[in-house]
C-alpha cells in the first residue's frame, strides 16, 4: 500500500459518515457516533464524536471539547479505526490544533497517550 499522505478533515457529528451502517440499530445502542443521551460511563465515542477522514475514507473520529474556563481545547481521546500512518498522524495531530490556536486555547492531548 503506498505511504502517501492523503488531506485529513474533520466532519461534524451530524455529517452522514458520523452515522452508522444499516437502517435500524439494535434497541439500546445510539444510531450515531455521538452518545449525546447516553450516561458518561456507557459512552463508546464521546459526546460528540467528529469523524476523521483521509481524503474521501474515514479513518477515525475525535473526542475533543472546549473548555473556556480554563482556555483549553481538551482532546479525550482519538479513536482509530485502523492504525494511523506516522503521516496521517502528524496530519490529524495538525487538524486538532489549528481550530485551538484558532480559538486562542492551549491544546491538551490525552495523557500518556502517542499524541502527547
């Protein structure tokens, strides 16, 4: 498989990609990436989770949430669904901080983590 790097975007959690496969989801489970009515501890993504794409393939989604209090953009965790390229990582690592720097927030990354 060649090691090109393809453009990383983020979509928002409404996104039709955020959506999962199939027309009806099993009774209990949310029918979306973002686990908005669920309780934190059953939550599989995050609250909201914004899909990761590499050009047109989506590759995995970002739980991340402005904190204003205390001028944080806190990523809490990076899902992957499959393993990321060392490209596709710095890509989606760049991603993540240009919407922090353009909100004027320091980025936080999940502790002890490759993204730290």
């Amino acid at each position: 498989m060649a090691a090109l790097c393809q453009p990383v975007e983020t979509q928002g959690p409404l996104h039709p990609w955020s959506q999962p496969a199939g027309l009806a989801a099993p009774l209990g489970q949310p029918r979306s990436a973002h686990d908005v009515g669920s309780v934190a501890a059953k939550r599989r993504w995050g609250y909201w989770a914004l899909p990761i794409l590499s050009g047109d393939r989506p590759v995995g989604k970002l739980d991340a949430a402005a904190d204003r209090t205390d001028d944080v953009l806190r990523v809490n965790a990076i899902h992957q669904d499959m393993p990321f390229s060392r490209a596709t990582a710095a890509a989606v690592h760049q991603k993540i901080r240009a919407p922090a720097d353009w909100l004027g927030l320091d980025l936080r990354l999940p502790a002890g983590s490759q993204w730290a």
